[in-house]
C-alpha cells in the first residue's frame, strides 16, 4: 500500500490551459482555466500559477486580493505567488464516486475591479483502491451429477476506483476440476463463472478449496482474494432455471417505499424437496433500496428512490432449489428522473458593506442555482424579487453577479433585502427564494442640519456667570464620525478678543454659556454666528445664526439729577414770589433711570411737605407748582421732600429735598434762611431733645468740676492766682460788647487776667448792661495785670497798644449770580451751611475761643484763611465772614502775636475768598 501511495505522488501533473478555445465560448466562459491533477495530491501541492495563467503580475496580487469561491474549501490562492493549492484531501471516489469524468468547479475571485473567473480542476483515478469481496469465503454443494461444463456464478469483488484501476479480471488457483471464466454485467462490471470442466465423484473427493483472485490493471496493479469452498453433494440432476437471465425495468424516483418493482421465476424439473426454489439477493449486504420474497421473487421498494444520487441499479438474484442447486439472474432497475428537487440559490463571495457612493453597475456579489434534477427539470431561471436598485447578470450557466441599477442612499435605505426567486423548467416547476441582508456602508454625503433656521434668545440681565443661556441642536443622518456633530462659535458682531468674555459654547452639547452677568445698560443684544460641523472626511458643516436679547431687570434706582445736594449733604434752595399765583411753575425735579421700558418709567410723590396743600407736584413731569396762593399765616419758609419711583417690579426710589422760601428779594429771604428755622419732624425734634439733655448732663457735669477746682484753689496758698479773678484786677472803663445777636455780636464778653505765674486765664463775665464802642477800652499793659479782651478789638505786634478796629463789613448784598430762583436755573457751590439757630450760633462762639485760645498760644492764626474765620471745615468754604457779622474785630488777646481781625482785604471792603458760587446755600444743615 504505501508503495501505491509512492507511486501516485509520482503521477505528474497536467494542467490543461485551453486558450486555444477562447474565442469560441461567450463573454462569460472567455476566461475560464482548467487543470487535471491526480487524485489525493498532498494539502500545500501545487496546481498551477493561477495567477500568471489569468495574466496577473505578482505586483498586483496585493490589490486585485485574489481569492477562491467555492462550497467546499478545497483549493486556496497563495496570496505571495498567486499559485492555486491544495488545501484539503481529494479523493475522487469520495467526491465523484464511479462517475467517468470526476471535475471541480469553482470560481476564483478578484477585485479592484471585482472579477469572476472560472475554474475547473479534473481530477484523475490512482489505483488506490484494491478489490474487495463482500465475503472472504464462499461454499458451493454442487452434486456429483452435475455435468462438465455447468457454470457456477461466484461472488464478484468491488474496486472503487475506475478505468484500469478498477477490477478488470479475476483468476482461480491452478486445478484440475474448474476453471474460470469473466463475464461483463450491462453496466461494465465483471463478475466470475467457475465452469466445471471434469465430472465430480464424491467417493473419490467430498471437497475442493479454492482461491478466487480479483484483479486491477492499475499501475501497479491490485488484487483481492477469496477463499471458495466446493462441497460435493448427492446428485440433484436439475438445477433451477429462471425465465430471462437478465430482467430490465424502468421506476420513477418519486415512488413510495413498498412499491412493487417486479416478480422473478425460477423452475425446478426435480421433483420434491429437490424441486423447491427460494429465492436470495446474491449480495444482499449491499442492497439497502429494495426487499425481495424469498418464496414469490417479488422485489419491492424499502426507501424512496433519488435518481440524482443513483441513477441505476443492477441486482443479482439466486435461485436454489432443496438439492442446493442454484441459477442466478440480473435485474437491471432503471430509475427515472422527476422535478422533485427546488432549485436552490447560493450567495457567493458577498461583501459585508456596500459604500453608497457606489456607481451603477458596481459588482457586489456571485450567486450560483443548483438543481439536483436533470434536463429540463434541472434548467433554472433566476429573478429579482422587489423594487431594489440592484439587478442581476447572467455570468454563466447557472452563475449570475449581482451588480447595483442606481443610487443608494444609507440615510432612506440602510438596508436592502435582496430576495432571489429561482424556478426550474420542470412540470410542474418548481421555485425557491433565497433572501439576504445588504448592508449599505455610510459615506459623508450629508452635512449637519440645525433644527432651527435662526436662535433667538432672551436673557435677563445680571445672570450669574457661567449658566447656560441657550442650546443649539443639529442633526447629521450620518453614521460614526460622519454623524458626530461639534459646535462652534465662528463669528460674532462683539470685539473678537472680547468674545469668549461674553459667551461659550459646548463643543458636544451645543448648550451656550454666559461668561459674565450681562448688564442691560451697557449691552442690549448681540448677533452669533454658531457651525455645527462633523467628523467626516471632508468633514461638512452648517451655520445659524443666533441673537442674545438682554432684558432688563429693575436694577438701577433712579438718580436726581436736580436738585443736587451739597458735599456735606445739605440742599439747595428756591426762592418763590410771595405774590406766586396758584400754578406757578417753582422748579423741576429732574430724575433719570438707567433702566429701560416700565422700569425707568418715573412717577414723582411728596413723601413730606411743611404745607401739604400749598404745593403740587407733577406725577410724570415731576414739575413744582403752587396749588394756591400763599396766606398771611403761611411760613415763609416751605421744606417739600420728593420721592421718584420707577415702575419696576420690586420699584426702587430715591428722594430730593427742596427748600423753598417765599420772597421777592434775595435780602428779604435771608433773614428766613437765617432765623426761622423749619419745623423739624418729629424724628428730628427727639433727636434734638436728646442732644439738649446730653449737653444739660455735660454742663452740670463742668460746673460740678469747675466748682471743685474753685474750691481748691481758694484754699491754696498762692493767693496771687484768685486774685486774678478780682475785680480790681479788671478795667471797668465801660462794656465792649452789644447783646444784639442780630447785630452780629456775641451775647458775652471775654476777659483775659494774665496772673504773676504767667498762664493766662479766660475769665467768663456775664454782661448786662450795654457797653460802648470799642474805640473806648483801654487794657492795663503792666506786666501781671488783668488786661480785659473785648469782642472788637485788633491785635498788634505789641499787645499794649490797642489801635482801632475797622467796623464790620456790613455789605451783605448779593450778587445777581448768587440770587436763589428756580431749581435748575444755578450751579452755585454746595458745601456750606448757613448757621440758622441758637445751638449753632453757640458751636460758633465755641470755635472762635478755640480759635482765640490758639492765637494766645502764638502757635496759629485764628480761622482757617484769610476771610473764613476758621469756619470752613465745619460749614464748608462758602460759609465765610461775608454770610455773618465779623465777630473777630471784637476780640482782642494782650501779649499775642497772632492777628484776630479779617485779611486786609476785610477792612478794604474786598470780598473775601470763596461763596463765589452762583447759589446759595440752605440755613439749615440736615442732621440724622
């Protein structure tokens, strides 16, 4: 056996190009290879150069990928040569059977473009096969009585392969009673006749052993043998006898198991047990398909009948009779082929996407039709089942490529059922279908799609950073990458560079963002420009626009802008015509709001009014009017406090004071800035009580020390110190002081003693009765003595000479800019205070001591320049001598440096520094 083996991988191979016979097949069959190799070639052997016979360099192999198609794996393509290889056994008994002409057929496939080609591989019998028989040992009785000459059918023997290699002969060892003769069935098999050539003679020999040999012509040849017992028997003269030695009969393959096929006879001439016949299969080990009587000889089916599997049956039956005689009979059973197999359809080399940039007639798959009936019954017709933009090509008999018939578009059509109905030509025909799943592969062809054409959004102002304002939404049919959207923001009417301070945008969601509180005021609205764009190759993109509208929020209180308040708070004020008829337009609040719409929509209220019913006020214009004429009993000063409120949601407000005091001069208004104050509010009047009873507590509380130290020193034993307060000590030439307040005096007058320790002292000397001028006091110079200091008096450089003062400047005349009148119509300064009632007149009188108590010092001047008698930092710059009678003429300190009165200017009737302002201040300072 393994010589055999040796032997067939010896057989060269002979691969048969037919170029020669292009020309005379059809488009499809012009490129169809063939090659005959033997039969079981080692897996890895080599059949040919597939790719050089179909005209392809191996620098093509990379791309055109050349591959087989095929039901059964066995041939494959190198992918380095591009040679075709055995990849699986061939056995060509196993895959053809005792067929004549055993041939492969495939398809080898190539792309770019895809290309079918058809291939065919004969594959030649090796004698690999030896002779079997069915049974290793026969026994055959033949009667002493048989004649010479009588035949003896023996077991034949089955060589599965064909040609030479299959059985060819079969020998009987050497002896001198038989001999043997080959016989040849209708089908080509042969089988053995042992011929009896000399008489038997039982007494003389019971038994004959011989070796039947079966015999292959194949390279090198085969045998098989079998072991044949011959048993002498008694005579039986005749042997049974059939009525035809071959019987012929034709069956459909459709059948039923059961069915009656035909009835065989044999006759016996003996009579007895010697005439009775039964009836056998004379290899009935290898009839599966049929049942036979042993008593009738009526054969009939056991299965059903496939004539694309058998096409023909030869049996062979015995007769023997009681002797054991035996004849034998062939039965040649035909089977007729029906239309009893569907058609089927085979999907090849099918890809797993098909890109929907496919051009028409784009190749996508090879299916094949396969028939196991023949003739008619096995010519298939396919067809396209459905309106689908594909169509099919007939390629070759029973081959067709499915190529595209238009444009596939994944976003409407993902997917296409490709359903092929094949039907035979048979009658009746029959039809299958075969379905399957066409995938369409995405291509970018689609760009992004915003759900809406334009944004438009509303955000209210003061937002906090960071919240998201809006969010954009686009959509891309697209699969993968090709459908993955990403935002931007590509343009904006804002300053490039100040963009990203106003507003983001989420790459993946699309939500925008607000970097920063949007202010109404500063920033109504604003235009972007946003792409949505996706991942493909090219990647494709689309824009909208959007406008962010910032609404307004009430977050701005209105602002009065008239009247104005001064640097320390105070207000302004307007002076009204007594003979101011009912409407009379005094002034206008004017008030402006930042905010827009309802919440900078102003409305004007009296909060508080000295008179509620002598003023109106306008809702809108906020204008002051007279509601009527003003009476004998009105005051003639008037306090109104306006309040603007917006029309927001909370409102917010602010208020303006106005004072406005009824005159028909300025001269005559200022004695009601001066001496009449307004009638406070209740708040006012108990923060006042409270101030009253705390400067009450204080006084009481100095007395008690000042009398406790009076005390003290009246009992200290420097009496020079009391003696100070003597009044010898003091000149009593006549009172320098008047006691009219209107006059701009002070109701006191200041004594100075100068002791022998050398501090001065201020002595507090209560005057009652009018003094004279002061051109009239003299002061004693004498080292130690009481020197009296009268309000009026001018210091020198030497304190004992007293020269005269200057009278006070009494041009209290205004000027025409400084004239108070309607609101609005001045811009004067607004830091002074005007001095209007006894606790400031007496704050007064106490920084003038201060000041006089400085100057004794020699260390400054009184007042804080020239003009402003120090009073600038309490009542502001405007608040100068010329507003109040010069009380430093009055006051005169022995022994200073420091000069008391005015600038020169004061004296020579200038106008002193500062009020240049063009209107006046109020006479009543606010106080919380």
């Amino acid at each position: 056996m393994w010589e055999g083996a040796a032997e067939r991988r010896r057989v060269p191979r002979r691969p048969m190009l037919l170029p020669f016979l292009l020309p005379l097949f059809c488009t499809a069959l012009s490129e169809q290879i063939r090659y005959k190799i033997p039969e079981e070639m080692p897996t890895g052997s080599v059949v040919g150069n597939l790719a050089k016979d179909l005209g392809f360099s191996v620098q093509e192999l990379p791309t055109r990928k050349l591959r087989i198609s095929s039901k059964k794996p066995y041939f494959r393509v190198s992918a380095t040569s591009g040679e075709l290889l055995v990849s699986s056994r061939l056995d060509r008994e196993q895959i053809c059977g005792k067929k004549p002409m055993c041939v492969l057929e495939f398809e080898a496939v190539a792309e770019n473009p895809l290309k079918f080609y058809h291939v065919s591989v004969e594959l030649e019998d090796i004698n690999d096969h030896v002779p079997k028989f069915t049974h290793t040992s026969f026994e055959l009785q033949i009667s002493e009585s048989t004649k010479p000459g009588t035949r003896f059918i023996l077991g034949s023997a089955h060589d599965a392969d064909i040609g030479t290699n299959s059985l060819q002969n079969y020998q009987l060892s050497p002896n001198d009673h038989f001999s043997l003769v080959n016989k040849e069935k209708s089908d080509g098999s042969k089988y053995p006749e042992m011929i009896l050539k000399t008489p038997l003679d039982r007494e003389k020999q019971k038994s004959y052993h011989l070796t039947l040999t079966a015999l292959d012509f194949g390279h090198p040849p085969l045998n098989g043998t079998a072991q044949i017992q011959v048993l002498v028997t008694d005579a039986n003269d005749n042997p049974p006898v059939f009525s035809q030695d071959i019987y012929r009969v034709s069956l459909p393959e459709n059948v039923h198991p059961g069915t009656t096929v035909l009835r065989v006879a044999a006759t016996d001439q003996d009579e007895g047990v010697y005439s009775q016949i039964t009836y056998s299969f004379s290899e009935a080990g290898q009839i599966t398909q049929f049942n036979l009587d042993s008593n009738t000889g009526e054969i009939t089916t056991l299965d059903t009948l496939d004539f694309e599997e058998v096409k023909e049956y030869s049996l062979v039956l015995e007769a023997r009779d009681g002797g054991g005689m035996i004849a034998q009979c062939t039965v040649e059973i035909e089977v007729l082929d029906e239309n009893d197999h569907v058609p089927e359809v085979l999907f090849q080399s099918l890809p797993d996407l098909v890109m929907e940039d496919a051009e028409p007639g784009t190749h996508i798959a090879l299916l094949k039709t396969q028939d196991k009936d023949s003739g008619r019954n096995g010519d298939v017709i396919c067809k396209l089942v459905g309106g689908v933009p594909f169509k099919i090509l007939t390629s070759s008999r029973n081959t067709y490529t499915l190529v595209t018939d238009g444009v596939l578009d994944r976003e409407q059509n993902p997917e296409y059922n490709i359903t092929i109905r094949a039907t035979d030509k048979g009658e009746p025909p029959l039809s299958s279908s075969a379905s399957v799943i066409l995938h369409i592969g995405d291509v970018n062809d689609k760009a992004p799609v915003f759900t809406k054409v334009s944004y438009l959004v509303h955000v209210a102002e003061n937002n906090p950073p960071g919240a998201s304002i809006a969010q954009v939404s686009a959509s891309d049919p697209d699969l993968g990458p090709n459908g993955d959207v990403s935002y931007s923001i590509i343009a904006s009417d804002l300053e490039p560079k100040s963009l990203w301070s106003y507003v983001t945008v989420n790459a993946q969601s699309g939500v925008v963002f607000a970097q920063r509180a949007f202010d109404h005021e500063q920033l109504r609205s604003f235009q972007l420009t946003l792409q949505a764009r996706d991942q493909g190759s090219p990647a494709l993109s689309a824009n909208v626009s959007m406008r962010i509208l910032v609404g307004d929020l009430n977050d701005n209180a209105p602002r009065v802008l008239y009247p104005t308040l001064e640097l320390d708070g105070s207000a302004l004020f307007d002076m009204v015509p007594r003979a101011a008829e009912p409407g009379y337009l005094i002034t206008k609040v004017v008030a402006v709001d930042a905010d827009s719409g309802h919440n900078a929509w102003l409305s004007y209220h009296v909060l508080q009014a000295s008179d509620p019913g002598l003023f109106s006020l306008g809702l809108r214009t906020g204008e002051v009017r007279t509601a009527r004429a003003l009476g004998d009993k009105d005051a003639a000063r008037q306090r109104l406090l306006v309040g603007v409120r917006d029309g927001g949601q909370p409102p917010l407000s602010a208020t303006a004071t106005l004072l406005l005091v009824f005159a028909d001069s300025l001269q005559e208004a200022l004695p009601d800035l001066t001496d009449r104050p307004l009638s406070p509010d209740p708040q006012a009047e108990l923060q006042f009580y409270l101030v009253v009873a705390l400067a009450l507590i204080s006084v009481l509380f100095l007395l008690a020390v000042i009398l406790a130290i009076a005390l003290r020193l009246r009992h200290s034993s420097s009496p020079s110190v009391w003696d100070c307060f003597q009044s010898g000590l003091c000149s009593k030439t006549r009172p320098g002081v008047s006691l009219n307040y209107n006059e701009g005096t002070l109701p006191y007058s200041y004594n100075l003693c100068v002791g022998h320790t050398g501090k001065p002292e201020l002595n507090f000397l209560k005057c009652s009765a009018p003094l004279p001028s002061a051109e009239d006091i003299v002061c004693n110079s004498s080292p130690g003595a009481l020197i009296p200091l009268h309000v009026g008096d001018d210091l020198t450089t030497h304190p004992e000479t007293l020269t005269p003062q200057a009278p006070p400047n009494t041009d209290w005349r205004f000027s025409q800019a400084q004239r108070p009148g309607t609101s609005g119509s001045q811009n004067g300064d607004e830091t002074g205070t005007w001095p209007n009632n006894q606790f400031e007149t007496e704050m007064l009188q106490a920084m003038i001591l201060a000041s006089a108590s400085e100057a004794a010092d020699g260390s400054s001047t009184l007042g804080g320049g020239a003009g402003t008698m120090g009073l600038s930092a309490r009542y502001g710059p405007q608040f100068t001598l010329q507003h109040v009678p010069d009380y430093r003429q009055n006051v005169y300190i022995p022994g200073s440096n420091a000069t008391l009165t005015n600038a020169a200017g004061k004296r020579d009737g200038k106008a002193p520094a500062g009020g240049n302002g063009n209107k006046k201040k109020s006479g009543k300072k606010e106080k919380k």
